[in-house]
C-alpha cells in the first residue's frame, strides 16, 4: 500500500438544531470499539473462512478496523427515540442513521462513546439527478470480427473489447474467471434474473448473493438498469454475440447507490457494501460510481478533498485494498465539464482508476482527466468505455453504451482472469503488472495513465516475478534447477553459449503437465568434454504457440577439469558483497551432505530456497539478486539440517 491513512471523518456539517430541520440521514461517529464482544483471536465469528485465507495468503494482519462495531453502542442508538440504523461501517467505526427526532440527536451525541454526529442528506427525492453515464448516443454495433482459430470462445460482437488487451490469451489458457469471487457495486442489475445474457451464470449459481443497501432488502433486479449493463461486460456468455471478460466469475451484486437522489449516504452504502464483500472472502470489487456534486451543494466535493484521504467512499476504497481486495473503479465522465477531472473513489490511491478509450485506442473526450490533488497519476489505466458492447435492457441482446462505467468492468473483467493465474501474488502486484504492461507505462499522462494494459505482457510479467533457479557444478556436471508456473501447454528449453562461443544452441526441452501451478525442474549438463571457463545458461519459456519468451540467465564458472582434482578443504564461501545481479554460495565437502540455502529479507519474510544432496567436492549454488531491490538480506546455510552460516548482505 502507498499510503492508506486512517483519518477521522471529515465534518461537513456539524450536528446542530438547523441541520435537525433540514436532514434526515446522519452519520454517528464513534469513538471506540470498547466492551466489544467480539476478539482478533477468533475471527471466524465475523470473517468467512474465505476472507481469513486471503488474509493469510498475503500476510494481512487482523486488526480492530475488521471487529464489528460494538453491539451495546448500537442498541443505545436505536434505543434513543424515533431512530432507524440504515447501515454501519466497522471500518470508519460509524452508524448511518435515518431520523427526523431531534430529541434523539441530542441524546445520541451526548453519548460518552460518541465522537460527533453529521449530516448525510435528506430522506425524500430530490429533482436534481446525476446521470450514471454521459449523454452519448449509441453507435452501431462493428461487424463480427472472424474467429481465432485457436479462441476459446467465440466473442461475436465484443471481440473488440477483449482484443484491445489480447483478454483472449488469458481466455484460450484456461484463465476465464473461475474460482475468483467480484463484487460488483451499483444503481441496480434490472432483470439480470430474466435476461438471457445471463443464462449461464443463472445456471451455473454464479450469483451468489444480492443484497440492496439503499432499501434494506435482497431484491435488486428491479432497479435501474446500469449495474446490469456492467455485470454484462463482465458475465456475459453468448457464444457468437457476445461473451463477457471474466463469464466463469462468481459475483455478488449490491445496490448501494440511489438514482434518484445524490446525497453522501451513498458513499456509507458503499463503504458498507465493500465491508460485506471483504468479510466475505471476495477477490475484486468493480465501482462503476463516482462523486462530485450532490443534490445540495453544502455536501459537495472539492477538487482538493480528490486526495485520497477525505472522502468516505475513497478511503472505504483504500481500506478495502488493505484488507487484499483489488478495487477497479471508473475514473469518471467529467472530461468535457467544468469539474473535468476525476470523481471519488477514483482518487483512492491504492486501486485502479480506469478512464475511457475505444476499441482503436483513442481515449473518449468525456473521460475525467488526472491527476488527483495530491499529484498521483490518475486515470490508473485505461479500457473501452466509448462504444463499449453492454447488454440490451430490453432482450439482452448486445448494444453500445459510452462512460468509464463501462471501461470499469472491461478491466476488472479481465483483471479477474489474470489474478486467477497468479492467486499467489497481492492485489498492489496485480495493479503494478498491468501498470508495466501498458502502452504509456514510460511517459503515463493525464487522460489514460499507464496507458491501455497487455494482458500477455501482464502474465509475462507475472511468470517472471514467480520464477526462481539456480546452477551448481558438481562431478563434472552443471546441475540446473528452476521453478515456474506451468501446464501440459506450456515448453521448457534450456539453452548454452561457452566462452568460445558467439551464440546459444539448445541443449534440453521439458514440457509441463498437470493444471496450471508452481513446479520444480531440472537438468544435468555433463561438462567432461568442455574447455574451462564462464558457460551461461538461459531458460526459454514457450506458452503454447502464442508467445515465447526468456526467463532468466545463470553463468556458471568451470575451472576445474575432470580429470585432475584438486585436494579438498571443506568450506563455505559466500560473495560477492554486496551483490548487484548474482550471488555465488561455494560449498567444499569431503563427504556428500545434505544442503538447504535460504535468503531472508529484512522483515524475516523468505524470499529464496534450495536443497538438494551435494555430493563430496566443490559445488557453487547461483542466486539470482537482479530482480531483489536494494535492501540487506540474510544468507543461511544448513549442512545436515544443521546451520552452518549466516552472513548478512547486501543488495545494491
């Protein structure tokens, strides 16, 4: 996380008797979760299984912001007069109410337990509305691209927006959405229940909850259609028409913003609905939403409260990222107003911002420009929100919508599918993936950030932040191990070059099997008849016939000949240091032994292991720093299961 802050909520108007007339929804803020029933020893009792695995997975400590708020503090709320509790969020430590009692506000912010109570907004309609999405006609529809003949699927008419950041190589790999939980948060998903865009998700029970928290109920197919139009980008399967970034995804569908009204209850609906979807165990959240301007001007935001820090729905957004979920949110459709910039969430630092472009790549005029007001680079990225292909409210059938509400879940579609290959890297990884992957990842600007992502680059990325190897040379052979991520489609090919030679010729091919996961490799290389000197090896990847690409490099220094070994004096040398590229563990036995090496990083955390047999003589393990960022680092050696040596070093 860059910097997510935990900052007291900003007061936007103050608790006092002229509010009482004119509000009717208020944010009670509290002081402490004190008394509180519930431990961060047992966190089954408020964490599904799910979300305590992910936090386990990525090393995400339990701490008080996940303990419910205080049972007791919320029934002396709802005890104080003529109160209903709308929402809570044990994030913020906060209760969004709905009352018209003054004599219960007055009670309530005497509360010793409680920091101050604010206006939300009030509780009828308002004529004053805000379009979801800018008022872009509808393009027709592109005529159908041919099928790849390797495609999985046939996309019909949204090839366009899978194509822009080849979605499909992830798709054809096996890389569709399944196993991963969204959570998609909106105005409504009206008749996502009949429409048959949805057959297959329907069928197969990709839909595992609803739940409306503008209205308290579990019903939200009746409401505004625009979480629908993006739940199809997403879960579309129509094989020939139209099929969606990620239709094997499982989803939870919550209505937390109001259509009809602008007040900031919403950004409480929505810091509640990302509290459940965390609690829930969910992998990635997609925020078609955005903030500015409200019904009342007294609520509006700034240009300087876009920092992240301020308002409730991006820091709910940030704090959602520190509990491992990845946050896709639209930049926003302001780019030819006077506001012209982004809109919160967007400028939640730790999430994917997504402004608009089309199929060809040319950003959309109305998509809200960067930076946010403390400088970070905004748009995050950028996907198709101009003539983006969404489902028809009426058949199902796929038509054209414009907005970054569209651009959103085309990227958090397909995100969804990269994250399923790589379950074990972090949410900041995944976002740092797609960064370096993207068109302008050199010289990003203020329209599409980074630029437009490459989801084969991303995985390029991925497989080399994952892959680990070393070479040692023992009896004569140089023994080569690596790990990587694999499958029965994806090659092996260990290449050499020797000190006389100019160029590398292929020594071994190894094909994977199984499904796609971390294995272990190896190759004896017998150097008998080589001259003495550097040989370097490089190991070759090949993703089925899409793409090959090299790994990494090790160079092994051969000095001594089979034939005349020297006298042996056992030992254990380790240099260089500091290290820049390669660390060389030499190891001397007279006996063969049993060896482990691990490398530590500051925080104890392991970053690196081997062990094998070696066997009596000189053998020299390579690790490989190139990639390890400037720290100090931790050397052991274990001989026999026994520590022999630690030396700390250091990485320039």
């Amino acid at each position: 996380m860059k910097k997510i802050l935990m900052l007291s909520l900003l007061c936007t108007c103050f608790f006092c008797v002229k509010v009482e007339a004119q509000f009717s929804r208020y944010i009670v803020r509290l002081k402490d979760k004190g008394t509180n029933p519930f431990a961060l020893n047992n966190p089954a009792a408020y964490l599904t299984n799910r979300a305590i695995q992910r936090r386990t997975r990525y090393g995400i400590a339990i701490d008080s912001m996940d303990l419910p708020v205080t049972p007791r503090y919320m029934d002396s709320i709802r005890l104080a007069g003529t109160v209903t509790i709308l929402n809570v969020s044990k994030w913020m430590n906060q209760v969004a109410i709905q009352t018209n009692d003054a004599a219960a506000l007055v009670k309530i912010n005497g509360f010793p337990f409680v920091a101050g109570v604010n206006a939300l907004g009030n509780g009828f309609i308002q004529p004053v509305n805000k379009l979801l999405d800018p008022p872009v006609p509808s393009s027709p529809l592109s005529p159908l691209s041919p099928v790849g003949a390797n495609d999985f699927y046939n996309y019909g008419q949204s090839y366009g927006q899978v194509h822009l950041h080849r979605g499909e190589f992830l798709h054809n790999h096996g890389f569709r959405g399944e196993g991963m939980q969204m959570a998609i948060l909106d105005a409504g998903f009206y008749h996502y229940l009949s429409l048959p865009t949805f057959d297959s998700v329907r069928n197969a029970g990709q839909v595992l909850a609803t739940w409306d928290f503008v209205d308290n109920n579990s019903s939200v197919d009746e409401d505004h259609p625009h979480g629908m139009n993006c739940f199809s980008i997403i879960g579309a399967n129509m094989p020939g028409t139209f099929i969606g970034q990620a239709p094997k995804a499982s989803f939870y569908l919550y209505r937390t913003e109001d259509a009809a009204t602008e007040y900031p209850i919403e950004e409480q609906n929505w810091a509640a609905g990302a509290e459940r979807a965390d609690s829930l165990g969910v992998d990635i959240c997609s925020v078609s939403l955005g903030y500015t301007t409200f019904d009342n001007a007294v609520f509006n935001h700034s240009y300087a409260d876009m920092n992240g820090n301020t308002t409730i729905i991006s820091r709910a957004a940030d704090l959602a990222a520190k509990k491992g979920m990845l946050i896709v949110v639209a930049a926003g459709n302001e780019g030819g107003s006077g506001w012209h910039y982004i809109s919160a969430p967007g400028d939640a630092d730790s999430i994917i911002t997504v402004g608009a472009v089309s199929t060809a790549g040319i950003v959309a005029g109305f998509s809200g420009y960067g930076p946010s007001s403390d400088g970070q680079i905004k748009p995050t990225i950028a996907a198709v929100g101009a003539s983006a292909v969404i489902a028809n409210t009426g058949n199902g059938q796929p038509t054209t919508g414009s907005g970054t509400s569209f651009a959103c879940p085309n990227m958090a579609g397909i995100s969804t599918c990269l994250w399923q290959a790589f379950p074990e890297v972090n949410n900041m990884t995944i976002i740092d993936a797609l960064q370096k992957s993207a068109t302008k990842y050199a010289a990003p600007d203020d329209r599409v950030g980074y630029g437009i992502p490459d989801m084969l680059k991303s995985y390029v990325l991925l497989q080399k932040k994952l892959y680990s190897q070393s070479a040692s040379i023992v009896n004569c052979k140089t023994n080569l191990q690596w790990s990587a991520k694999s499958d029965t489609g994806i090659t092996f090919m260990v290449e050499r070059k020797l000190a006389s030679e100019t160029t590398y010729s292929l020594l071994n091919t190894q094909v994977g099997s199984g499904t796609f996961a971390l294995r272990n490799f190896n190759f004896a290389d017998d150097l008998a008849a080589i001259a003495l000197g550097n040989i370097r090896y490089r190991i070759k990847m090949k993703v089925s016939t899409d793409t090959s690409f090299y790994l990494d490099s090790m160079v092994v220094n051969y000095t001594q000949t089979c034939a005349t070994p020297l006298p042996i004096t056992e030992k254990i040398a380790i240099s260089p240091n500091p290290v820049t590229d390669q660390l060389n563990v030499q190891v001397v036995r007279l006996n063969a032994t049993k060896i482990a090496i691990e490398v530590h990083n500051s925080l104890g955390q392991k970053i690196y292991s081997y062990s094998g047999q070696q066997a009596s003589g000189t053998s020299t393990y390579f690790i490989p720093f190139r990639e390890k960022s400037r720290a100090l680092y931790t050397v052991t050696v274990y001989l026999d299961d026994k520590k022999l040596l630690a030396r700390k070093i250091i990485k320039e």
